[in-house]
C-alpha cells in the first residue's frame, strides 16, 4: 500500500520527468537544448505542486516514495 496519496498530475510530472532525464542521458541527443528547457519546466512543476504544502506532503519521505514509485513504474515498463 501507498503510505503518500499523491495526485494523478504529480505522478505523471515525474514519470515525464524521468521520462526527459533518460533521453538526455542517451549519448549524443538529439534536441539536447529542448529536452534541458522541458526538464526544467518539470522539475518547476514538481517543485511547486500544492500536494507539498498539505500534511502529507511536508515530509521528505514523500519526495524520496515519488520518485522511487514513478522510477519503479517506468523500469518494469522498459523490462
């Protein structure tokens, strides 16, 4: 079970997130520039979510449980 309800936008900022950082790991990408500005953008958006003013979000945990689920999600995906 979940111990952080995280809202649906939340999870899918970071699955996205994680999503740009592996593209721009990949040696030579293409649309390095724009895949920078795009994981920026994200990581704004990430940073500002009001879920991290509720109660729930006010702990660490919380960021480490987000991005260790939506990481999780996509490594079985990519298996």
């Amino acid at each position: 079970m979940d111990r952080f309800p995280f809202p649906d936008d939340l999870i899918r900022a970071q699955q996205q997130w994680h999503d740009t950082y592996r593209a721009l790991a990949a040696p030579r990408p293409r649309r390095a520039t724009e895949l920078r500005r795009r994981l920026l953008a994200l990581s704004v958006r990430i940073q500002w979510h009001s879920f991290w003013s509720t109660a729930a979000g006010r702990t660490p945990a919380a960021r480490v449980e987000l991005r260790q689920r939506t990481a999780a999600d996509r490594t079985r995906v990519a298996a």
